[in-house]
C-alpha cells in the first residue's frame, strides 16, 4: 500500500512538474512581449499601494516581489503564473486525501482539471483572476481543517488566506458568502461551536489598510468593477440576456472537462445525503459561489465575464469524484488516460498557433523598443532633468516603458497621455 501511495504521489509531481515546465516555457518562447495584465501588475509593483484603480493589491505584491529577484526576465512572470496553478493543485490534491481511501482518487481530482482552459491555455498572463486562484484554494483548505479538527489555528489560516483572497480581486466575495453560508447552516444544525467566528479577526485586520485606502479614494476599484459589469446598461432583457449567455458560456467551457468524467463512470448517479458533512462542504463550496454570482447576473442585469469564473472550479474535480466515486469504472482508465494526454498537449500546441501565427496581439508588442526610444527621448529633450523616476500614462504604453528600463521609473496613473518626470515631478510630454 505504501508502494501505491508513492507511485501515486509520483504521478502527481511528474504531472505538476510538467504544467509548470510547459507553461512556463511556451509562451517565453513565442510571446514578443508580457500580456497586457501582466505588464499592467507591474507596473502597480512599481509604486506599490494598498490598491490601485482597477484592483486591490495583491497581484501587485507578488509580481514585484519576483520583479526584486528577478528583474526584466519575462519567464519569471510566467513561472509565477504556473506557481499560483500548482500550489492550488497540491492544496486541492491535499485536501482530497481527506475525502478518500484510495489515493488514486485524489489524483483524478486534479487531473480532471486540464479540462478547463483556465488552468492551462489562460494562465500564461498573470493577472488578478491568476493571483486568486492560491487564496481561494487555501482558504477551502482550512475551512475544512477547521469543519474536520475545530482548531484555533486553522480558523484563523481560513481568515488569514480569505482576507488575502479578498486582496486579491474582491470577486472573492462569493466564496466568502458561500462559506458564511455553511458556517451557519452548521452552527444551526450544532455541527459547529461559535469558534470558527476567530477567522475574522485576521480577515479584519488584512483588510483595514485597503479599506482606509478605499475610503481616501472615493472607492475607485468599486466603481471601475461596476462598470466593467455593464451596470450602466438600462434594460428588462438584461435580467433574461445576461444571465443566460453566462450559463451557455460556463457549460461550453466545461464541455472538455464533462467528456473526462463521462469517460471515467459507468452512469451518472448522485446520492444526495445533507448528513454527509464532505457533500455539505463540497457542494456548499462547488455550487453556491456559481448560483450566487449567475443570481447577481440575473437580479442585476449585469454582465458577467467568463474569465471572472477562473477560480471557480478549482475544486469541481473533486466534487465530480467525490459524488461519482461507486461509478468509476477503472476499465476506463486507459480512455480516460489517452483524453488527458490530448487535452494535456493540444493546449500549449493550440497556444503556440495562436501566439505564433496572430501577429497583432498585445504579446507582438515591442516594449522594449519603446522603452528605448523614450529613454532616448528624455535624455535628448530633458538633458537637465536628471534621473527619469516617474513615468505617467495608462498601464499598457507607460507600464511598459517603466518594465522595461533599467531605472525603472515609478508608474503614476494618466489616463490622457505619456508624461517622463524627474523626482521634482518635472515632466515631459512624449508623444
């Protein structure tokens, strides 16, 4: 048994090992320049806020964390991409060691997931949807070490990774509702003492420098996430229209996914037992954060954006496995196997196409040629100046500019045009 365990354990690390290779390696290769996110993270990390116009901070913090290690080097921002993915895999592949007996199990959890393009084709750009996905993870995984031991420190790991979560991008929210949900259910039903209530302490306290930022900015990241959502849009057919292409948009991107587990069981039968507590939970986590967010769709009016539902199904693998496990049919493994290994290696081939073949993409960019012809620019125009140390503009032009010089000037927000600034903020129009 402890032969099998390992041989288990093997699988698992030769396949992260090569999710991360893959997808660190191949858009290194044919991407001219970082994606419009990624380039957009960085220059955030460059004048670093406890949040910024669009987002809250976390996908700043990160990326510069790598920027102070690693300087320009495009594959780090894309090995930090594939370090979110694999840490939420083994944090899933973790917590599925829970749930069964057989630990082949919990390897069918994980990879039922090359099924959704949001954990391959998507995750070369860094971005805040990227950034979520490990904070979402952990904080289902102590929310169960929490449900299972009822201990201080895993209550207040599930506060200290939501509230990072929420730093994150604060379509956390519908996780949090979710797991308020079931905290409560299971208080009411006495499952659980009022000592999961400790999480909010470290949540609280994560937020409340964001929070004072939020009120000194007129709430600005709130704002642009409501007008991201269409919310300006009048109109009854919103309620019908939005939700519904929502809901066609969600089943169509998980249609590879479905062929995986339809090749896996004999028949699709579900057992629904509310006394399960792993059901409670799976479910509770799966299902109530998705019927939450499509209720905001159709309540509101509002658009929902698919690649917004990236961290949403971190853990569907596991609530597939989990509700189908009697009908697995182990007779289908080679099958199941085979789709895997096409889904496995069509994705990178599809991306090398993609990125190889469209040559007016935002990764065609040429940023460092830019970056030297403004540096040109500002030494030519501004010989007494000094040192460039602020560049103003909108993410993308003076983002890129700011990423790719060694001095890297401190990325301001300006909507209207590219301004070079000494520190005496004495600027020069460019272009």
């Amino acid at each position: 048994m402890a032969i099998y365990k390992k041989n288990i354990n093997n699988l698992f690390y030769i396949f992260v090992t090569a999710h991360l290779l893959i997808w660190t390696l191949v858009p290194t290769i044919t991407n001219q320049n970082l994606p419009l996110d990624t380039i957009e993270a960085l220059a955030w990390g460059s004048n670093l806020d406890w949040g910024f116009n669009k987002h809250p901070p976390m996908s700043a913090f990160l990326p510069e964390i790598f920027f102070q290690i690693f300087g320009p080097q495009d594959w780090a921002y894309y090995l930090l991409s594939q370090i979110c993915i694999i840490v939420s895999f083994f944090v899933i592949f973790k917590l599925a060691e829970d749930f069964f007996d057989n630990k082949i199990y919990s390897l069918l959890s994980i990879l039922l997931l090359e099924g959704i393009y949001f954990y391959n084709f998507t995750t070369p750009e860094f971005n805040v949807n990227v950034c979520l996905i490990p904070f979402w993870s952990l904080s289902v995984f102590y929310l169960w070490k929490g449900i299972k031991n009822n201990k201080i420190l895993d209550w207040s790991l599930l506060g200290l990774f939501a509230g990072l979560g929420f730093l994150s991008k604060y379509l956390f929210i519908y996780l949090g509702l979710a797991i308020d949900v079931l905290l409560i259910y299971m208080i009411y039903t006495k499952r659980l003492d009022f000592k999961c209530l400790v999480s909010l302490i470290p949540f609280v306290l994560i937020l409340l420098p964001h929070i004072f930022w939020l009120t000194e900015n007129d709430y600005i990241t709130i704002t642009y996430g409501l007008l991201r959502t269409g919310s300006e849009e009048v109109g009854i057919l919103n309620h019908i229209k939005h939700p519904m292409i929502f809901l066609g948009k969600q089943i169509g991107l998980l249609l590879p996914f479905l062929l995986m587990v339809f090749v896996l069981v004999k028949k699709f039968k579900i057992n629904i037992n509310l006394d399960d507590d792993r059901f409670l939970f799976l479910v509770s986590i799966n299902v109530i954060p998705i019927l939450f967010i499509f209720l905001t769709s159709f309540t509101m009016g509002v658009k929902i954006r698919t690649m917004w539902m990236t961290p949403f199904y971190i853990s569907f693998g596991l609530l597939f496995i989990y509700i189908l496990k009697s009908q697995i049919n182990f007779e289908r493994m080679k099958a199941f196997t085979s789709i895997f290994l096409i889904l496995f290696l069509l994705s990178p081939i599809l991306y090398s196409y993609v990125s190889i073949s469209q040559t007016d993409k935002r990764t065609d960019f040429d940023g460092k040629k830019l970056a030297q012809q403004a540096k040109v620019f500002y030494e030519t125009e501004g010989k007494d100046l000094g040192k460039m140390e602020y560049i103003k503009g909108n993410e993308w032009i003076a983002g890129n500019i700011s990423y790719h010089l060694p001095e890297r000037p401190k990325w301001i927000y300006n909507s209207s045009e590219v301004q070079l600034c000494n520190k005496d903020m004495k600027c020069l129009k460019y272009k």
